[in-house]
C-alpha cells in the first residue's frame, strides 16, 4: 500500500474515533502532505485529499480549520470542495483566508456570502483580487469602514456608479475616499466631485447622529442588560454573526440582541431599527432585513415584537448606543 493510501486509511480511523489528539495530528499530516505534494498531484488525487480533509474538518475546532484554511489558500489549485466549504464557514478565521485569496469561488457563493456573513467575511471579500460590479455593490451597502475603505483602495474592484452612490455617504475617512476615486481615471472629474461632496454630506449627518445618540446616552444612562446584550452581539461578530443567531434571539425574546445585530449586518445606526419597529407602516422595517441579506422568517419575527414590544425594550435597546 502506497504512503498516500496507508495516510487516508489512517485519517478514516481518526475521523471515527473520540481521541482528538489523533485526529487534529491527522488532519495536519494530512494537510502537509497536500502541501507538499501539490505541484505534482492528479485531479483524481486531489478529489482523494479535498474529501477526507473535509471528514476530518467535520469535527475539528475553528482554530484546527482556521490552520488548515490558512495554508490551503495559498495553493494555486486549492481543492474545490474544501474552497467551498471554509468560505462558507460562519467563523471568520476559517473563511477569511479562502474568500481573499482562493479565486476559484462563483459570484452567486460570493453575494450569498455578503448578504448574509458578519463584517470580517465582508472585508475579505473586498481584499479579493478581482471583485466583481455586483459583488461590489453588496460590499458598498453592507460594509463597515473597513470594508469600505478596502474597496475603495482595491484596483481590482470594479465599482460600478451605483458602487460609488452607495459608497460615498457611508464612508467616514475622506482622505482614503478621495485616493481612492483619483487612482481611478474611467471617473470623470465632475462625477469625483459630485461622490465627494456626497461623502461630506454622509459625515455631517453622521456626527449630527452621533451627538443626538450620545445626548440620549447621557441622560438615560446605558441599562446593565443592554450592555450584556451588546457584548453577546460583539462575541457574535468576532465569531460570525449570521441569520441563525437573528431567528435564535428573536425566537428566544432576547430582542436587544436582535435589534442589534440587525443592525450591524444591516449595517446601520441600531436607533434606525428601533424606528423602523415603531413605525406604523412595516416596509422600513423590510427594507432593513433586506439590506442585511436575511430571509421571511427573520422579517416574521420582527413583526412579532412589534406586536408585543415593551416601551422599556425599546429604551434599553436605544440607550445602549448605535451600531
């Protein structure tokens, strides 16, 4: 039996077994061996690697599938299945590496991914060497700074003028923005000019929101469950927060949670939402779970508390600040 074949064996047995020593051990000969042999193996070969390095990715922690995404990104012909599969992966350790540099990945994978992923999948998105108009577009309206800010300095991106409208009253360093827009010679100096002053006037409501929401802050003060309900989102993100963890809190009646995390995927201020559950007409609050890429039943949800949401809900949520 060939080395190749005693190895698979061997990772067969550990994918089954309850020694996790032996089967993290595995899971790196095995990734070392795909490494190493690379450059030299057939596509038969390597389908053999991409499905037994998934079994053993099946039970592995993110920091064991972090590790093995890590390397495997930087392969030019990276298993396809496993490409997939950590790009999907809701922790952002494991997909990050895959979504910047693995190129291999469809644009339909890629907006699913945007629409739905926390902030880190977006970044790494935007880091892309190629991003396409429609990719670019998702990135434009989700995206926090940073995204933003990755997109505007990628000349691989390509942003098409709906990119740009959406980009330039959401991105706070103007600086970068303006680089940006100069290292891009199909923007016609008028249309520059115009994002610009779009992106001065995005800053201006930005600080006037910030000061109404810090105002509020300072009189109410911030409500102890509020900010255990901020730290729980937070924790989400670090790890990948997803439509999963939105239908978890609402179904469980942790609405703080909710709201924000709606509002960090939706990318806007968590008093937006709070207004969009108090207002008599649904749709604003459609159009938020929309633009954060989530489904029917999120949206059912919402409208559930609004039915029953308390006025002292709405001021926890409130005073805790914006997204």
């Amino acid at each position: 039996m060939s080395p190749l074949a005693e190895l698979i064996d061997d990772a067969a047995l550990a994918a089954e077994a309850a020694d996790s020593a032996h089967h993290r051990r595995m899971l790196r000969e095995i990734t070392d061996l795909l490494v190493a042999q690379a450059p030299d193996l057939a596509d038969g070969q390597v389908t053999v690697f991409d499905e037994v390095i998934a079994v053993l990715c099946e039970s592995a922690g993110v920091e064991e599938r972090g590790a093995v995404a890590e390397r495997i990104s930087r392969l030019p012909a990276p298993p396809p299945r496993l490409v997939r599969r950590f790009a999907a992966d809701p922790a952002a350790p494991v997909a990050a590496p895959v979504l910047r540099r693995c190129r291999p990945i469809p644009d339909a994978v890629l907006l699913r991914i945007a629409r739905t992923r926390g902030q880190p999948h977006l970044a790494a998105i935007a880091g892309r060497e190629a991003v396409s108009e429609r990719v670019a577009e998702t990135l434009a309206g989700r995206g926090d700074e940073d995204v933003l800010q990755a997109l505007v300095r990628n000349p691989g991106a390509r942003l098409s003028d709906r990119a740009l409208s959406l980009l330039a009253p959401r991105i706070a360093d103007a600086v970068a923005f303006e680089a940006g827009l100069a290292a891009r010679e199909d923007i016609p100096a008028e249309r520059r000019a115009a994002l610009l002053r779009s992106c001065a006037s995005g800053r201006a409501v930005a600080r006037r929101a910030a000061a109404k929401q810090g105002a509020e802050r300072a009189a109410r003060g911030t409500p102890v469950d509020a900010q255990q309900a901020g730290s729980a989102v937070a924790l989400r993100i670090r790890i990948g927060l997803d439509e999963a963890d939105i239908r978890h809190w609402l179904g469980s009646g942790r609405t703080t949670e909710a709201v924000f995390g709606l509002a960090h995927l939706a990318a806007v201020p968590r008093h937006a939402v709070l207004e969009a559950l108090d207002a008599e007409d649904a749709r604003p609050l459609l159009h938020l779970v929309r633009a954060a890429g989530l489904g029917p039943a999120v949206f059912a949800g919402f409208l559930r508390v609004r039915r029953r949401r308390s006025p002292p809900i709405a001021a926890q949520a409130a005073s805790a600040g914006s997204h």
